[in-house]
C-alpha cells in the first residue's frame, strides 16, 4: 500500500474493499471520493488530471455532487474503476507512478477524513424496505399475534415489503428528532392521544442502491439482478413502535417510520462483498415451494458479515448490545429485486432497497429493542447503573458491519445518530 494513505490493519476499509461516496470540503461542495484507511480521495480531481483517461469509461461522471451517474454506468464500469483503484494505492502497482511522482496532485486529491464532511452518496427516488430477517419477523410476530400466527401464510412465498419515505433519507451522523403523532395513552383505551413516541426504536438493516434501471413492463430476472445492484450501504431504520402499533392496520407502516432513516455514507460495491457469499441460514424453499420467478441458481446469495449495535447514552456509558449476522436473511436481494418488479415495476438509477430488520435467534443477536426488550416488558442493560427498554433523548445508535481479516477488511464505517427531543406543537 502507499506510504501516503493513512491505513491501520484495523480499518474496515482495505484495497479489498474501495468504497465510493460523496464528500465535501471547506469549500462545502460534494464530490464523488473513495476512502482507503482514513485517506479520502477525489475522484472529480483524478479525473480531471487525466488519471482514468486508459479505462474505458464516462470520467465526467465524477463531476457531479451524487453518485447516480457513476452508479449508472453498470457493474462492469463500477469493477473497472475498483480494480484501477486497487492497482494505483499499491505501493509497487503498475500504475503508482500516476501518483507518487505528482505531489500537486496527491495534495489536491487527498485528503484526511476530518477535513471533509459526508454528504449521500447518491439522490434516492424511491425508497422500498422489505421485512427478509426472519427471525425479527417470527419475534415481532409472536409479540403480537402469539407463536401460533407468528408469520402470515405468504411470509415464505414472497419477500415482503412497503414502500418508505426517500425524502427522510439522511447520512451517518444527522440527528434525529424524538417524533410526535397518534398513540394509545394505555393498552386498554380506544382513542388516541397526540404525544411524543414513548417507545422509540433502531432497526439494524442492510441496503441495495439499484444502478441500472429496467423498463416499466419489464420484470428483472433473479439470476441477472445483482447487475442491477450498484452496491450496498448499512441502515438504521428509525421506528415508532407506539405510533405503529395504533396506525399499521390495515395498510401498514406509515408516519411511524417515514420521520427518518438513516444510512452508512459508503457504498460497498456488490462485487467487494462478493467473497463473503454465503448461503442463508435458512432458505424459503426449505419450508415452501417458491414459485420459478424466485428460485436462484446461486445459492450463494447472501454475505456473511459481521454485525454490531452500540448504544451511547447522553451520560456517555456506551455498550454494544448486538452481535450478529447477515446470514439471517431469508431472501437475498437479487430475490427482493426480482419480486419488487414482477408486476413490471420499474426501478431507477438511486433507488434504495433495504433488508428490514435482522436478527439472530437470541436475544444477544436481536436487530431491534422491541425484541431486545420483549415489546417493553424487560430491561436492556447498558451499564451497571443503566438500562433501556426504548431509546431515550440523547441516546446515540452505532451500528457497523465488517467481514474479512485483519489488513484485508472490508466494511461500511458505521451509521450513527443520536436521538434530539421532540418537537412538540
């Protein structure tokens, strides 16, 4: 590796990895950037000195303050310009020169991680977040409809899913304001009350940002989505379980979740993760046939990555109280594509794709507190003198993602935020 980029063995972002993202100096203007250890790294000022004039590529895509347009390009692009990457942060690689020898260069493209500001990595369109962790979905389900009716006669036929709120999108390190809406003051009432949520809630999930669109009529098919995949990023799907409760029937998720989600400011390409395929703990045709429209030649396809959950209180006692993993996904997203657009929806270019909520099978694995803390009825411990059943004001959720080995890692930095006080009107 270079001597010039700043790299610890530790770092979740190795020359195996290469993410992109969208970063903004002093000058407050976003740029498309690729990371190695903590050393940032501006694609618009390669391109512009004629760094990636040999790949066959559109380099004015870097010229942009998202990264549709790059996104766009498609799988083969995206790996092209990874693989150039990887050569010229090589210490002895073929293309060092481009760089060693150009110290204007290296000083108007480099820079330390403190010195910029992360923005979204790409304009979402549309934002869709299915519900594929099985085991969040069978604990939800038990919590209120009792082991019996725990999962609805579809759940393993079909991934399901809802449509969210792209505009409430927001990059790691954007606050969050405790919502307000409809509740219900106590189990036993029949009219709601205005108030600030009460059981405020994270949801430790995983993203797909679709690169290359399809044509309205025109399904995706499993076998060929992950080229519709441009890469991935992890999520933290805000809930308001108190609000849900009383809103969700019968249409499902609304004001309850659309007040923010919140998302890694790297993009994993697909092809990066690709060496952590793995195939699911647990597969829909194992308990059902799913139709041919669903049914994968890869059974491969999902990633073995290594998931945490911190918790930092206002009072800062900080404990990780989630360890588990993104083999816990039923359906990949290869089938969450193939289904999202059986009916011959079209998907664009930023269009975001998530997982729902994965958990393991006990509670030190569990991607949410309502199954942490069995609906409210129990305490999570966060200290010796500290505990949650929902998250309070000034709590602050750290979720991060890694695989691979130490000096080879490849990860998504974490999505963090913090939980300000309602604003109540």
């Amino acid at each position: 590796m270079s001597s010039w980029i700043k790299f610890t063995p530790e770092s979740p972002f190795s020359l195996d990895n290469i993410p992109f993202g969208i970063a903004a100096g002093i000058d407050g203007v976003g740029r498309p950037v690729t990371r190695v250890g903590d050393t940032v790294v501006d694609l618009k000022a390669l391109a512009e000195a004629g760094v990636f004039d040999g790949l066959k590529i559109d380099a004015s895509v870097f010229g942009f303050e998202t990264l549709n347009a790059f996104a766009a390009l498609g799988r083969k692009a995206h790996n092209a310009v990874r693989e150039f990457l990887q050569k010229l942060f090589t210490k002895d690689g073929e293309f060092k020169d481009l760089l060693e020898a150009n110290d204007d260069l290296r000083r108007l493209a480099l820079s330390e991680l403190d010195q910029v500001k992360m923005k979204l990595p790409l304009k979402i369109g549309d934002y869709t977040d299915f519900y594929v962790g099985k085991n969040h979905a069978f604990n939800c389900g038990v919590l209120f409809r009792g082991p019996e009716n725990a999962l609805n006669p579809n759940y393993y036929h079909l991934p399901v899913g809802y449509h969210g709120r792209a505009s409430s999108v927001v990059v790691s390190g954007t606050n969050i304001h405790r919502p307000c809406g409809q509740i219900l003051p106590d189990p036993t009432a029949k009219k709601p009350v205005y108030s600030p949520c009460k059981r405020l809630d994270f949801e430790l999930e995983l993203a797909a940002f679709v690169s290359t669109p399809n044509k309205l009529g025109d399904p995706i098919d499993v076998n060929s989505a992950e080229d519709h995949i441009f890469g991935y990023v992890l999520m933290n799907d805000w809930s308001a379980r108190d609000i849900q409760a009383w809103e969700y029937v019968p249409l499902g998720p609304f004001t309850a979740k659309n007040f923010g989600t919140s998302i890694s400011a790297w993009v994993v390409l697909h092809d990066a993760l690709a060496p952590f395929a793995t195939v699911p703990l647990e597969r829909p045709e194992e308990k059902r046939d799913i139709l041919p429209y669903l049914q994968e030649k890869k059974k491969d396809s999902v990633f073995k990555l290594n998931l945490s959950v911190a918790l930092k209180t206002a009072d800062g006692d900080t404990a990780v109280i989630s360890r588990g993993s993104s083999e816990n996904m039923l359906y990949s997203f290869p089938q969450m594509l193939a289904h999202h657009t059986v009916t011959g929806c079209n998907l664009n270019t930023g269009d975001l794709i998530a997982s729902g909520t994965i958990s393991g099978t006990d509670s030190s694995s569990f991607g949410s507190l309502l199954e942490m803390s069995k609906g409210g009825k129990e305490l999570v411990s966060i200290s010796s003198n500290t505990s949650r059943k929902f998250l309070e004001d000034g709590d602050t959720v750290i979720i991060s993602a890694i695989a691979g080995q130490a000096g080879h890692h490849v990860g998504f930095g974490t999505v963090e935020g913090k939980v300000l006080p309602a604003k109540v009107k």
